[in-house]
C-alpha cells in the first residue's frame, strides 16, 4: 500500500492549515493533525497553497510547436491568415511529429501543475489523421493526464459536403466533444445549420458540445445565441461550452445584455482564450484599438460558469506560451480588468473548478475518496501566484509525486548575509 503525507498545506477557502493522507492514489483524510505512520513518505507544505490541478479545458495539441518549423510565418498576424497556414502545414503533418509534439507539450503543462486537458482536433482532413492521433495520444499518456477530444471542424461543417461525413466518422472513431464553427461557414444561414447540426449529433450520440463561435470581430457574428436557443430547448447546457465569442466584445450593450441574461438561462459554459484572442481579435480597428477578448466580468456578474483556455502553444495562430495557465489568468486579469479583490479569486477558479465543470469532470478535488491529483505551489495564496506566476513545486498524480521543482534562488550580493534566498 502507497501512502503519501502532506503535512501543512492551505487549501483554499479553508481557516488554517491541513495534513492530505493519501492511500493508494486517492485522498484518505484531509484533518488538522494526522500522524505519520513508519513507511509514509512525507511532504511539508509549510504553509503554501495547494490546489486540485490546473485545468486547461481548451487547447490544439495537433498543432503545437509547428510555429518554428513554418516555411509560411503569419505576416498579418490574423485568425484568416493562421487558418490557411495551418491548411497548408497539416498536408503535410505525420502522427510521429504530431505524437512528438503534443508529448513536449504535455511534460510542459505537467510540470506547470495541468493535469486536465480538453484538446481540439481538426476533423476536416480527409484522413482524419489528427483525430485519430490524438485519440491514441490520450490513451498513450493516461497514467500521467486526463485528455477529452473535440472534433473540431476548423473549415467549417458546410463549407466542403465530405466535412460533415468527417464529422460523423470522428464520434464513431470515438472523440469524446463535438465542435462546430458557424463564424466560418459561408452564409449565416450555414452558420445557424451548422450549430443546430452539433446539437442534433450530440443528442444522438450522448456527447458533450464545445463550439468554436463567434471568433472574430465582426458585431454581427451571432451564433452563441442560437447556442443559447438550442440548450434552453434541448436542456443541454451545462453539458455544452461556447468558446471564444469574442464578437460580443462588440456588440451593442442593449443585446449583449439581452445575450447574457439568455447563456445564464442556458447554463452554457463559456471559454475565454486571452492569449490568442489578444493578438488575434480587432485587427482592423486602426486605433483605438479595442481588446479582442468576450465580456468576462459581466458574464461572470451574472453566475456564468467562465473558464480560461490556453488554445494555441507556438503555432500559426499565437508564436508564444509555455503550458502555464496561471500565465493566461495572468493576461485575462489584465486584458479584462479582472483586478478587483473577488474577481481574482475567481481568475483562479477559472483555471481549476470553472474548467472542470466545464468538462463535466466529477472526480476532481481536493476531497476524501477522489483521485489524488494536486498541486503544491510555491506561494501562499492565489493573488501571489497569479502574481508571480509561481512555480509548482510539487505536482502530485494519482498520490506520486510526478514534478518537482525547485525554484529559483536568488541572493543579493549587495546585502549577503542580511538577504541570502532572497524572494519576490
Ligand atoms: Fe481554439
């Protein structure tokens, strides 16, 4: 029998400090004092935070790390331009580079302290090879993360008549969430269609919905709200998640406020990506410039469940990221003027419990007889490590320590002695 002690942790929303006992991969007791007995290996927390695992409920592993190897670099810098990049790179695309990158990928979100991860995988090539990659990659790294796969049709459910085939053919091949993108079909006729078509394969086939929607900065992209529709109709939302939505950045405040008051009724999740949207959103505006994110703080005023994904890791839509969520709370508290004292607590729920929610995850938590997934930070609270953007110095899996990290130690030469370890 496997037993791991933490001894001294802070766990969140919680008066003092706690000992974690862990038996066989999952929490034991979680009591003020718990003494160790002889085999336990022990951990002092010593006061720091420790959280259930990051969550990223939104990313594209099929298309991380490509970013340095493109022949054709986004010169724009535009969601257009990266979409026909991307066109021309997947021709090309193997299932060793793809198993390859998505695997650097993954060590880099563990040691970041996420062990929850929805991916994306483009189900509009004809040999479904990303699908069927990332279907085996979920099962390759089990033991280390939990993976749901979107099917995501990148070009569009109506714009080709194989996509939906496609489509069909990735939920037999069993992805786990459907997507659509109607902001990409033709006509918004086709975009309407289009989201009514993934409510009726969801229904059909008892999957979750994630719908890339409204990703753009166009005030007349209306899709969520037929996402809204759908789910008040069909009782589905809180098993379907909106994903971008930044055109209502835009939109007129009377019907943004009419919108919102309809996804709270929906109980539909919403996604914010504030890496890509930052750069990838209100690219025509010329100055003043507006943010590309949706509305966050009103959404979130109004009780909807708002979750924070990381979406593009170097590729043709965003260059940047390092796996970091506490990272994108970091931007999305800035881009959506999430600084006031509650709103921050909330940034991080945006990044463990909105996220799980979101993908209608159960066993997840710091809580007697879950799986004993968690994080030990090398901060006291969330408003230091979304400061900090602090190290994990452990990440636990299954009751293993499977990360350690020990954080960088600085010492000031001009007052040694006085500042040895100095911290920020
Ligand atoms: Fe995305």
């Amino acid at each position: 029998m496997s037993t791991l002690l933490i001894k001294n942790a802070k766990l969140r929303y919680e008066e003092g400090l706690k000992d974690i006992l862990i038996e066989n991969g999952k929490f034991k007791e979680i009591a003020k004092a718990i003494s160790e007995k002889p085999g336990t290996e022990v951990i002092d927390a010593a006061g720091s935070l420790v959280t259930p695992p990051i969550v990223d409920p939104h990313v594209h592993l099929d298309a991380v790390l490509v970013s340095g190897l493109l022949t054709r670099k986004n010169e724009t810098g535009t969601l257009l331009e990266a979409i026909d990049i991307w066109s021309d790179w997947k021709v090309g695309l193997t299932k060793k580079m793809l198993k390859e990158n998505a695997r650097r990928v993954i060590d880099w979100y563990i040691a970041n302290g996420v062990l929850r991860v929805r991916t994306h995988a483009d189900c509009t090539d004809p040999t479904l090879l990303t699908v069927e990659s990332l279907l085996e990659f979920k099962e390759d790294v089990k033991d280390l993360i939990d993976i749901q796969v979107v099917a995501f049709p990148q070009n569009g459910i109506l714009t080709d008549p194989q996509n939906i085939d496609l489509l069909k053919k990735s939920i037999e091949m069993g992805v786990d969430v459907i997507g659509g993108a109607p902001h990409i079909e033709y006509t918004r006729e086709d975009g309407v269609k289009d989201v009514e078509m993934v409510y009726d394969l969801a229904e059909k086939h008892d999957k979750l919905i994630d719908i890339h929607i409204d990703e753009t900065g166009d005030p007349h992209s209306r899709f969520v709200e037929v996402m809204a529709k759908e789910s008040i109709n069909r009782n589905m939302g809180e098993r379907s998640t909106a994903s971008h939505t930044t055109a209502m950045h835009n939109y007129n405040n009377d019907y943004a406020y009419k919108l919102i008051g309809n996804i709270a009724k929906a109980k539909l999740n919403m996604i914010t990506n504030p890496f890509d949207n930052a750069v990838l959103q209100n690219r025509m505006d010329g100055y003043p410039r507006k943010r590309g994110l949706t509305r966050v703080d009103e959404m979130l005023a109004r009780g909807i469940n708002v979750s924070i994904g990381h979406d593009s890791i170097m590729d043709p839509w965003y260059s940047m990221g390092k796996g970091s969520m506490v990272q994108a709370a970091f931007l999305l508290l800035h881009m959506g003027q999430l600084n006031g004292a509650t709103q921050v607590q909330q940034l991080f729920d945006m990044i463990t419990h909105s996220s799980a929610k979101t993908m209608n995850l159960d066993d997840y938590g710091i809580k007697e007889g879950n799986t004993a997934d968690m994080v030990i930070f090398d901060a006291k609270t969330e408003d230091d490590i979304i400061r900090l953007q602090s190290e994990c110095t452990h990440v636990i899996r299954k009751g293993k320590v499977i990360c350690r990290t020990t954080p960088a130690k600085r010492q000031l030469e001009y007052d040694t002695g006085k500042h040895v370890d100095f911290k920020i």
